[in-house]
C-alpha cells in the first residue's frame, strides 16, 4: 500500500485514499455542375452539400435533418425516441439492455477514520465524516454507489459496488507541527463493479475484499522546525496522485437495504501508525437502471 508519513513527528501515514473533428466526404454523392454556383460540390444550388435541393437535410417533409419522415428528431432510426441508436432504451449503443439492477447512492456521514499509533500520540487523531466538513478534525463528503440485482422487485442475490468518492480535507497539529491534507480520493463508475458479493441474509462479504485502483489526488502541507527532515518540507505543499487497493471488510445492511455500516477496518498498518475507515451509509436515491451482462444472473 502507497502511504504519506510524517515519520519525525505525526507519524501521519494515509493510506489515500478532444475533441476530434472527422469528415467523411462518401456522405456528399453530389457532383459540382455548371447548374451549382454555390461551391459546396454537391451538384444543388443550396449551398448546404447534401445533393437535396429542396430541404437541404436529404428528408422533404420535416426538414429535420434525419431523413426520418414525421418525427423531427433528428436521428433517423425511426423508433421515436430521438437518441439516435434504433432501440428503445436510449443509451445510443443500438442493443438492448440485458437486464435492469438497483442502483442505491449512500451518503457516508456518520463515518469515522481515524489515526492512531503515532510517535508520542502526537498525530493520534478521529476525523468524523459530518458537517461541517471543514472542520479540522472532519472529512468528507464521501458517497458510494452500489449495485443490486433486482430480484421481485427489490435488490437482492448479488451487490457490486459502482463507484467510490470521498473528500480528505483534515489537519492534524502536534508538537509545534501542522500537517493540512487536502486530497480527493475516487474509484469508479467501473460497469461490471470495482467490487463484488454474494448477499448472503444482511451481509456482503466482498471479493476482492478492497476498493480496487482507488485514486488519491491533492496536496499535503506540513508546516514547522521539524518538517523540514520529511518528505514534505516545510511550508511546501507536497503533491499527491496515486492509486492503490484501500481494504474492505463485510457491508450489513439494513432489511430494506436503506442503510450500511462496515466496522472499522485498518486500511494501512506500519511502524509509523494506524489508519482505520468505520464506513457507515445511508440512502438517497435509488432507482432502476439498464444493465450490461455481466450485473445480470
């Protein structure tokens, strides 16, 4: 595991957590003619290149552009709905979902990570994920976004989660030393799951058991004497963009699925500290949603 320490003092070891413009000329079929004194190349006076001197779109009746009589969508599938794919369900891809899963976004406040183990206690700190966040001792907000099959209606059988975010924005002072962490930690959307598990009564036990490439991106300032023998320096603020595996242990929910908690689980362990993440999640939307295959029994 990646982690950033102010080994001296704090000990703070975190485990942190085109555009591309293309022209296709096959699409003009229109030939320049002594008749065509627009300089399009077409071979119709309109100017516009599509060889249709009428409407200049290629459809007569709705000037829509599609070549799609009636509907003025301008995607020229005929199915009416407008996204342009020939298939009901509008995701653009022409196919059909292949099943439909639960998506359930949790608001994580009420979570706590902590530090411990520092040199002397002087980085020991619990940063509670709450309003306000920008308190020193408060992270977040954080967020995930879980997957359920949909079995009868409600989620069941299997959960994998989507996507993973989370604000780290603490400062930890001790000893005449401050260090400010302000990073964005993410992992996610990942289609077929970052991570997945069998739902097992209330219990989801993940396999793999972690938050696969979790992303860590910001600064850490550390100011004071002895910043200067760190890897910070002192008064300089350190970058950070790295991506690691941050640990998971088992997600219980609740009977309707409506809220979560993970008990606190060391995320990085070493002879500088411990840091813990207790995750604690509770619902604020859900909805069906398409799916790939690969969510689907």
């Amino acid at each position: 595991m990646q982690r950033y320490a102010t080994p001296l003092l704090l000990g703070l070891s975190l485990t942190c957590f085109g555009l591309v413009a293309c022209g296709d000329s096959s699409g003009d079929t229109g030939s320049a003619s002594d008749t065509d004194t627009t300089g399009d190349g077409d071979g119709d006076p309109s100017g516009d290149g599509d060889g249709d001197p009428s409407t200049g779109d290629g459809d007569p009746s709705t000037g829509d552009g599609d070549g799609d009589p009636g509907d003025g969508d301008g995607d020229g599938d005929g199915d009416g709905d407008g996204d342009g794919d020939g298939d009901g369900d509008g995701d653009g891809d022409g196919d059909p979902a292949a099943c439909q899963v639960w998506e359930i976004t949790y608001n994580l406040d009420g979570s706590q990570f902590e530090i411990s183990g520092t040199l002397g206690g002087a980085g020991d700190q619990l940063n509670f994920l709450d309003e306000p966040y920008d308190d020193d001792d408060h992270v977040g907000p954080g967020s995930f976004v879980l997957h359920f099959r949909d079995v009868d209606g409600a989620p069941g059988e299997k959960a994998f989660i989507n996507e993973y975010d989370m604000v780290m924005d603490f400062v930890v002072t001790g000893g005449g030393v401050t260090v400010a962490t302000d990073l964005v930690n993410a992992a996610g959307p990942v289609e077929c799951g970052i991570t997945s598990g069998d739902i097992n009564g209330d219990s989801v036990f993940w396999e793999p058991p972690a938050i696969a490439d979790h992303h860590s991106m910001g600064t850490i300032l550390c100011t004071g004497f002895a910043c200067q023998f760190t890897k910070y320096g002192n008064g300089m603020p350190y970058a950070v963009d790295e991506t690691t595996d941050q640990p998971l242990d088992t997600f219980t929910f609740s009977g309707d699925f409506s809220s979560f908690s993970m008990p606190p689980t060391i995320v990085q362990d070493d002879n500088d500290s411990t840091t813990r993440w207790e995750f604690l999640g509770t619902e604020v939307s859900r909805e069906l949603v398409d799916a790939p295959a690969c969510l689907c029994p």
